[in-house]
C-alpha cells in the first residue's frame, strides 16, 4: 500500500480501528493514538530513536497494543510551503515502514505544533523547562494528529 491522502484514511481503516499520531524528532518519536471514532486524539508514548528496524518494531508493539491500523506522520514544512531535508527524512520514514507492514500511512503539515505545544505547556499547564521536554514531543503527536482528524471530520463529515 503507498503514502495515502489524508482523506483516504478512513475509508481504508477497518472498522473501529484507531490511528496513531508520529511527531518525528532526531533523537525521540512522539506518539499518539486516537479513540475508535477517530475524533480524539491522546499523547501516548515517546520512542527513544535508536535505529529504524528497533524504532518501527517499538511503534508496531504499541500499534498492536492498542489494535491502531494505520499512521499519520507530522511533515516538517517550512513556512514558505516548501519541503527541506527533514521533509524528505520523515517521507523516507513513511516509506520504510510501509516495507515492514501494509497499512495506510499519510502526512499532515505540522508547522508550528512543537511551538504551539511548548506555548501551551509554559502559558496554560506552567510546566517546568525539564518536565516539557519530556512531554513535548508526545503533545506535538496529539496536536498533528487532532489537527488531521480535525480536517477528515470537517471535508467528511
């Protein structure tokens, strides 16, 4: 199965079955799942990136876990729209793991997420500099994936 559109997801999902949200940092992977009704998202764990075949074999234990069937990976776009190196870094991601398992995989712009996440945590949370970034790439997962499950509601609903 290749990359799919963030629209298509759904559709290709079996019933009642969760996705999970990837925040992909240089050194952790920020993970998030969605309730069954694909309308919530939770930050969930944090994968301490070691390298990929360990990386995808802890994602896929917490997929199984939680009986996901499928991924949305934030895409790191600059602000002008275009795509830079890191950009192709986490569509290579996407790709490789599609090599390990079939299921659908999209991408959905995170601009912004980690920033609004730390915002968040120091203006509404007052969580201390060491605290946040132990939860800061968990909540940039949930912020990716409720701003994708956010846009399938709103274009299929």
């Amino acid at each position: 199965m290749p990359v799919v559109d963030l629209l298509a997801l759904p559709a290709l999902l079996p019933r009642h079955a969760p996705v999970m949200g990837l925040d992909l940092g240089e050194k952790t992977i920020g993970v998030a799942v969605s309730d069954i009704g694909l309308s919530v998202a939770t930050p969930l764990e944090l994968i301490r990136r070691v390298k990929f075949t360990d990386d995808a074999g802890a994602l896929f234990k917490l997929m199984d876990g939680r009986g996901a069937a499928g991924v949305v990976i934030g895409l790191p776009v600059n602000m002008d729209g275009s795509e830079g190196p890191r950009c192709q870094s986490v569509r290579a991601f996407g790709r490789n793991l599609l090599r390990l398992r079939e299921m659908p995989v999209a991408f959905w712009d995170e601009r912004m997420s980690s920033m609004a996440v730390n915002r968040m945590l120091i203006d509404e949370a007052d969580v201390t500099r060491a605290r946040r970034a132990e939860l800061v790439d968990k909540a940039a997962a949930a912020w990716i994936l409720q701003g994708a499950l956010d846009r399938i509601r709103s274009a299929l609903g």
